[in-house]
C-alpha cells in the first residue's frame, strides 16, 4: 500500500514516516524542507521536495491514502503571511482533495487542529460544539475540514482535531508549550510564565503519530475526531518541568510568573476517540523526561530551525 504523506519532513510528519515503513507502507514524503531533512533513507520511501501549493506537480500514481499534514503551523507564524496561509493550509487541501477524487483515492487523512473551537467556556469541548477559530491559521483549517467532509461519498474523510503536541521529534519543535518550557528550564534555569492559569489541551508525538497509523488501518473510523488527553494549565506545565530539571546534578530551575493579558483556555474532550478502541500510550511528564534525557545526552540542541516563527523571519519564507 503506497500512502502519500505531505509536510512529512515536519515535526510530527518525520516520527510519523518512520512508523508507517516499519508497518510496511511504501511512502511518499513531500514537504518545501523549509527547516531541513530529518528522514531516514529506505527503499520504500521517496522524498520529494515540492511545494504543497503546485497540486498539479503531485503525482498520485499508485497511491492508495494520502496523510495530509501540510501547513503554516501555529498562530503566530500563520499571522505572518495570512495570504500565504490561506495558501498552503487553505487552498491546497482544497486542490489535493480535489485531485484525490478525480485520481480514485479512497482514503483522506487530515490534520486539523483542536484550536477550531476558539475560546470556550465549556469544561467539555466535544466534536458537537461550533467552531469559532479566532486566527488565520484556526480558519484556514475549519474551512479545509468543511471542504473535506464534502467529499465524504466518494472517499474515506478521517479529520483530526490534535491537542498541542509534545515530545521529541528529531525535526524539533521548541516554540510548543511542553518542549518551550523544559528547554528554558534546561538552558536558563528560569522559566517565564505569563499568566499561568491558562489551560492547554496536550499529546505526546508518539500518540499522535500512532492515532494516523489507526486510522490509516480503520478506515470504517470516518467523520471528525478531537485527540489530546491533558488538559493542562501552562503553570502545571512548568512546575513539571522545573521539578524534574531541579532533579538534575548541577541544575536549578524557577519559575517567574508575570501578569498577562492573554487568559485565554483551551480545552478539549477525547471521549469520542477513545471509543473508537484507540489508547494513549504516553504523557506530558513521560515527554518532559523525554526532552531532558536528549538534552543531558546532547541529541537535543536549542536551534533556531526548531522555532518556527524565528526560522521563517530569519530566512524569508513568508
């Protein structure tokens, strides 16, 4: 089974390549490279270095499912270029989509985003509450999950909503909550919370990462699936953090809590998902230790290509 995977050489898309030629995939990897290669040779992969925005160079010969990963991820780096967001997150899936059906593919991943929903008051945000996306990078992927489900007659739609993800990638991210926190424990032995209260809904990689292999192998699993299993306050996040770099011989680690004027909370419930007979494997503390380990080890370095918004400004890619 031959499955095309975009932006696979991103943070989530270079642990995930990996697990599907271990379960015996043939894949395609197609991503701009924008922030480097961290894909491992193998027969059954090819690494294409293409835009996700030119859909009529892609070539779907042969490919039976498509893992649509590609984006501008997060708020910030979306707010940068909102044409350019509107681009790649937006316009693209629309095209990719588009090409899919004519080419007969009969199976669609999509990863969207848990920050869907905006701001809400609710304890419980489910898949049932309406979508009120606040940034262009929210937007662009409402209107991509809407477009998607359209095609839902003609191919298998599984939508993802993640949580933000944590955990090591060796195509890093340091700019996402967990891993920010735990780095600048680790290299400045402060960490700086504006705020604290603020929850945020969290996954490991590796769960994420496994929820696409389930579902690429469950296809009767259709429709729009939330997926993060702690919902956590950025505060808890640090003290997590600084507790156990504090553990560490020769290191300390504080906290510095400052005021905010950003109290937004995200939340989301996963019930849904875990009906579905997927299981979590893994934790925010299992992905600080993780981190730590790597780091202390000196696999893990605090690079500018693992910030998104600093690689993209310093290089001019938007």
């Amino acid at each position: 089974m031959k499955v095309l995977v975009t932006g696979a050489c991103g943070y989530k898309g270079t642990v995930l390549v990996p697990k599907l030629l271990e379960q015996g995939y043939d894949v395609v990897a197609l991503d701009t490279q924008w922030f480097g290669n961290f894909l491992p040779e193998n027969p059954n992969l090819t690494v294409l270095k293409q835009d996700v925005r030119d859909t009529h160079a892609i070539n779907l010969e042969g490919v039976d499912a498509i893992i649509h990963l590609a984006s501008i991820a997060n708020d910030p780096c979306g707010d940068l270029n909102p044409k350019l967001t509107w681009e790649v997150s937006a316009l693209a899936t629309m095209q990719l989509a588009d090409k899919a059906k004519r080419c007969g593919i009969k199976h669609f991943i999509y990863a969207s985003s848990g920050s869907v929903y905006g701001v809400k008051e609710e304890e419980q945000v489910t898949e049932e509450l309406p979508l009120e996306p606040i940034s262009e990078y929210n937007k662009t992927k409402m209107v991509s999950e809407r477009v998607l489900l359209s095609y839902s007659e003609d191919m298998t739609v599984q939508i993802v909503r993640p949580a933000t993800v944590c955990g090591l990638s060796k195509r890093m991210r340091l700019d996402v909550s967990v891993n920010m926190l735990t780095m600048q424990a680790l290299t400045n032995g402060r960490i700086t919370v504006f705020g604290g209260k603020q929850t945020r809904p969290n996954i490991h990689i590796d769960d994420i990462t496994d929820l696409y292999v389930f579902l690429l192998q469950n296809p009767q699993v259709t429709g729009v699936y939330n997926a993060g299993f702690e919902n956590i306050s950025i505060l808890d996040i640090a003290n997590m953090a600084v507790e156990q770099v504090s553990n560490l011989e020769g290191k300390e680690a504080e906290i510095i809590v400052t005021p905010s004027n950003d109290p937004r909370s995200y939340r989301i419930n996963s019930d849904k998902l875990l009906a579905t007979g997927f299981e979590p494997k893994k934790s925010v503390q299992i992905a600080i230790n993780e981190i730590i380990d790597a780091y202390m080890a000196g696999a893990l370095k605090d690079e500018t290509r693992f910030h998104n918004l600093k690689w993209m400004q310093e290089n001019n890619l938007a």
